[in-house]
C-alpha cells in the first residue's frame, strides 16, 4: 500500500526491497529454501541495485499523474476477486489428499535414489525429470537478457572503460 | 570519489570470496541441499555486482570482462543443449541422461552436473550483463 502511495522513487524502491526479503522469509518459513534464497538474491539483491541504477538515470520524484483514472483499479480489483472466487476451489494446504500428491508426486520421492541417485528431490526434478522445462526456462532467461542487452546498448556502441559506478 | 567509504570497501572485499565460495557451494552440493544452477549463478552475478558497485564499474569490467560475458551467456544455453545432443548420440532420447553412462544412476548425475553448469553460466552471465548494461549507460 505504502508502495503505490509514496511519490518519492527511492522509498519505493526501498520498500520494494524490504517486501522481497519479507516474502524469502516467508518462502524459509514454507520449507521451500530454494525458491527463498532466489527470492532474497534476485527480488531483494540484483533487482534493487538495476532499479537504482535505472533511479540515477532518471529524477527521483513520481511525476503528477496528468488525470487520474479508475479503470486500472478497476481492473486489478476484478483480477483479485476472480483469483480469490478460484481459490475457494483448492483443496486445503497441506491437505495430504490433494490431487497434486496423487499424480506424479509418489514416484518422484520413491524412485528419485534408485532412479537418479540424487537425494534432493527438486533438482532431481527439475534438471531430469523435467529437463525439458529447465531447458525452455533457461532460454527464457538467455532470450530476456539478449533482449534487454539490445534495448539497452542499441544506441552506444563504441564507449566502453571504466569510471564511478552508478 | 569513493575513497570516503572505507568499512563498505573492507567488508566487500571480506566478503567477496566468501559469497563465491558460497555460490559454489550452492552450486555442486545443490544435489545434497537446496539450491542448484539458478541459485549459484544469481549468487554470483550478485557478487559481481557488490563488487561493481562499491569499486565502480571499471574494477568490475577487470574481473569479469564485457566481452567474456557476452559470450558467456549463449554459451550456458549450448552446454544445456548439447547435453541432450549428447545423448542423442549416444543413441538415447534428447536429454536422456541414462545413456550418458554405462551406470544409469551415475549417466543421471553426470547429466544433472552439466545441466546445472549450463544454467549457472546463462543465468550468473545475464544478471551481470544487464547491470553492466544499467551502469554503464549514465556516462
């Protein structure tokens, strides 16, 4: 909320910060360790620092909104109620009959040693089992940062060296 | 400039082998614990990034140069790739990691290494391409 209010870039940016390192803890407090610590190294690290350094590019007050409209709030209200109407559906958390732990889940975590070696059942998953999906993601990101590089460096080209830092 | 800040600059210089020691860590023992490719490579695209940001860019571009970067981050996505090309001739499926080795379990960890090597490559190389790209625009 503090988010969306505040006119001043930087403590927005700051509070984004804050609200990354609050959902690692809250992922840590789910068990889910890995999603944690991207969350705290790439949603509270690597994306505070490119914003920042997108602040020094730019003035660090939100310019006044020319006229202000009621339909993006609209919109996101809309978006949140269809999201909370689907959720009513969802089996309880931690329920131990939801369909998620029927499927593929039981061979995973009873076949994983004998069939990968791997004790850790999400890399197993993730780099076998599901090697395709990592592959896709992995040129997901590649695609993204080429994408960005040509964005970012498609009007300067001959002026690399060193200097101050952002 | 920045000769002002020196317990940032002690520290960051305390740290940095410690946070690459750690992404490694996160990296080759992502089979026993948590973590793996992605985890490492955000790890230490971070270090970089401390490391650009209290010693400014320059320092940064001496360590892991723009162009060694820039070829980095196709290159994870071949080694991700070629893994699968690999199987293929070895006669199994794309990305069929059992005929990588005559022992199906140790041609699965062999396998999963690579992978995690190639992801590790793409992501950490991205991450510092696009800061190398923010940093080095204001000038």
């Amino acid at each position: 909320m503090a988010i969306a209010c505040v006119r001043n870039l930087f403590a927005v940016v700051a509070l984004g910060g804050i609200y990354s390192f609050l959902m690692a803890l809250a992922l840590l407090v789910l068990d889910a360790v890995d999603v944690s610590m991207t969350e705290a190294s790439v949603g509270a690290g690597v994306s505070t620092v490119l914003l920042l350094g997108a602040l020094y590019l730019t003035r660090i007050d939100e310019a006044p909104p020319l006229r202000v409209s009621a339909a993006p709030m609209v919109v996101a209200l809309a978006a949140g109620a269809a999201l909370l109407y689907g959720s009513w559906d969802l089996p309880p958390f931690g329920d131990p009959a939801g369909a998620i732990h029927h499927h593929v889940a039981p061979r995973y975590l009873n076949q994983v040693i004998a069939e990968t070696g791997v004790p850790n059942v999400v890399t197993a998953v993730l780099a076998s089992y599901r090697g395709y999906d990592t592959l896709g993601e992995t040129t997901v990101i590649f695609t993204a940062g080429i994408g960005v590089l040509l964005l970012l460096k498609g009007r300067r080209r001959r002026r690399d060296g060193g200097g101050a830092a952002l | 400039m920045m000769h002002r800040e020196t317990i940032p600059r002690v520290v960051t210089k305390l740290l940095f082998p410690f946070i690459l020691l750690f992404a490694l860590y996160v990296q080759f023992h992502g089979e026993l614990g948590p973590g793996g490719g992605f985890q490492a490579g955000v790890i230490t695209a971070a270090a970089i990034i401390l490391y650009g940001i209290i010693f400014g860019l320059g320092a940064a571009h001496r360590i892991a140069p723009p162009r060694l970067i820039e070829v980095l981050v196709p290159l994870g996505v071949l080694i991700y790739g070629s893994v699968g090309v690999f199987g293929l001739l070895l006669g199994g499926n794309y990305l069929d990691y059992f005929v990588l080795d005559p022992d199906t379990v140790h041609g699965q960890e062999r396998g999963i290494f690579w992978v995690e090597i190639g992801v590790l490559v793409t992501v950490s190389s991205t991450m510092i391409a696009i800061y190398y790209a923010f940093a080095g625009r204001g000038r």
